[in-house]
C-alpha cells in the first residue's frame, strides 16, 4: 500500500516552482528525508526527488523558462531540444542537482511515467526500481504508479529469497534487498560509503517493517520461526526454480540472464547475481557520465567530492 507523505506541506515552497500541469509523481528518498547511520544532529543532506512528468520535452521547455539557473549552461545555450536528447539516454532520467530552494539544497530527477513505471516493472535499468526498494517519501501518485510500485516491492522480495539461505533474520533480508541496486554500482568503493546498506537499514528498521510487511504476508515462501523473533526460514526445494520462469515471476529483464535449464539454486543464484550486476553497471555508469552534461562540470566535481566525503563515514 502506498501511502502519502506527511511531509508535503513542508516540501511545497519546492514542488510550487515546478510546471505544476505537468507532474503526476513526486518522490522524496535518499538521506535527506531518511536516516542513516553516520550523518550527524548539524548536517542537511541534499533532498533528492524522482519526479515522474508526462511530456519530459514540455516540462523541460516550462522548466527552462521557471528556473534557467536550475540548467547547466550547455543545456541554456542548445536548449530544450537538446535536453530532451540528453534525457532520452539510458537510464532515461535527466538530474538537475545543487538547486536552493529557501534553506534546502535539492537534486531532482525528471522522468516520463512511462518510462518510470516501466523500470519498476520490468527492472530495464533498476534506477528507479532499486531506489524505491527502500522506504521512500511519496508526494504525489496515479493509480498506475502504485500498482506498480507494489509488484517492484515483490520482485525485490523474490530476488532477496534467492540470494538467502533457507534461515535468515529480518535483518538480514532488508539488507539483502536494499543491496540489489549497489551490485555492479560503478560509484561503489570510490563514492559510496563501504557501511551505506547497513546505515539506510539500521536507521530504518521500522519503515522497512511497514513497507514490506503486506509484501511479506502475501509471500507463502517463507514464515516467521514463532510470533516474537525476527527469524524466518524459506524451503528452497528445488522444484520450486521451475516457477521462477513463469511469466511475472521476476522482471522479464532479469530472466533475461536465467537459462532454462538452471535447476540448482547456487547456480540460480550466481545468474541473478551477475544480471543484476550487469543490468546496474550499465546504467549508473551511464548516468555518471550524463551528469557531466546536466549538472556542468563545477557541480559534477562537487558532487564526486560529497560522495567521497561520505564515503569516509562510517
């Protein structure tokens, strides 16, 4: 169930500069609306939105128009024809980041929803997918968004099932699956605080339980080892592998890297492994190089030197 931030009355001086006829989805995620271990009570992270718009050309055309400084000066001096160019490069997201809007820095991501809600269902790039793995602020959403929203949360869950043995803690599921969207992560090591799964887990327990607590009943896989632990345990017979093919099982991108004749869950899990490794290389290799046009150089170096910052953190 996708519930409505309480936060948006807060975050309106930021979505009212916004072509307001051309955003259905608003979300808030990342450190500056959600806690992780190692930021401490003085630091204001950068808020982070995905904001899912139904023509990327015209909003970038009223955008341009609203907020010029927002833009890099090679996307003022080609224009909008040319963002929408940049826009359409994998993974299909366009990022204006280091924006002040009153006392909050912000970085927000433009996206089609059709693109948006294709990524959740599909896991084509897992730039959006992976991102709403974990608990998220939503602002705004269709009918469309939330359908889709929850059938991302159950592939996560599937995928995390795969990886893990047949006990676990509820620990350790959350973390394997916020960890999905960092295999093959070309910023991981370099950019990334080596600890950052834990801290987004540690400090988020809770909203993990509330976000995946239907995902999680729903699942006849697995079941919780007495009504007071955070243990569960899954039966991973190997007849099971057969319905992992069946169409809806997992995203089809990802089946793309399962050969049928897999029947061993080791093995099965080594594919999952290295397509979600490649699917994820891909794309934030991809983006990384993007924001060099989007953001312009002096943004770019800030923010490859805040991510090596926070990467110091533990």
């Amino acid at each position: 169930m996708v519930n409505i931030s309480s936060q948006v009355e807060k975050n309106n001086e930021i979505f009212s500069r916004f072509p307001q006829d051309s955003c259905p989805i608003i979300i808030g995620y990342g450190s500056g609306f959600k806690y992780q271990k190692g930021y401490g009570e003085g630091d204001r992270p950068q808020k982070d939105f995905l904001i899912g718009v139904k023509n990327t050309w015209l909003f970038h055309a009223k955008n341009l128009n609203l907020n010029p400084l927002d833009y890099s000066s090679l996307i003022k001096l080609f224009g909008t024809d040319f963002a929408e160019y940049i826009q359409n490069i994998s993974p299909y997201i366009y990022y204006n980041p280091y924006v002040k809007v009153g006392d909050d820095t912000i970085k927000y991501g433009i996206i089609s929803t059709e693109k948006m809600i294709s990524d959740l269902l599909n896991w084509e790039t897992l730039y959006i997918a992976g991102r709403l793995h974990k608990p998220v602020e939503v602002f705004r959403t269709t009918d469309k968004f939330n359908e889709a929203f929850e059938i991302n949360l159950s592939y996560a869950l599937k995928v995390a099932l795969i990886l893990l043995g047949e006990n676990f803690t509820e620990q350790e599921l959350y973390e394997t699956i916020t960890g999905i969207s960092y295999m093959g992560d070309s910023r991981k090591g370099y950019f990334e605080n080596p600890q950052k799964v834990q801290n987004i887990v540690k400090g988020n327990f809770k909203e993990f339980q509330e976000l995946y607590k239907n995902t999680i009943q729903k699942n006849t896989e697995i079941e919780k080892k007495g009504s007071n632990t955070d243990n569960f345990n899954q039966d991973k017979n190997p007849i099971k592998i057969e319905q992992i093919h069946q169409k809806g099982y997992l995203p089809d991108n990802l089946l793309k890297g399962i050969p049928d004749w897999v029947t061993d869950f080791d093995i099965l899990e080594k594919f999952i492994i290295s397509r979600i490794n490649d699917i994820v290389k891909s794309s934030s290799f991809e983006q990384t190089i993007k924001g060099f046009i989007t953001a312009g150089f002096s943004k770019s170096l800030h923010y490859i030197f805040e991510k090596n910052k926070k990467s110091r953190k533990r």
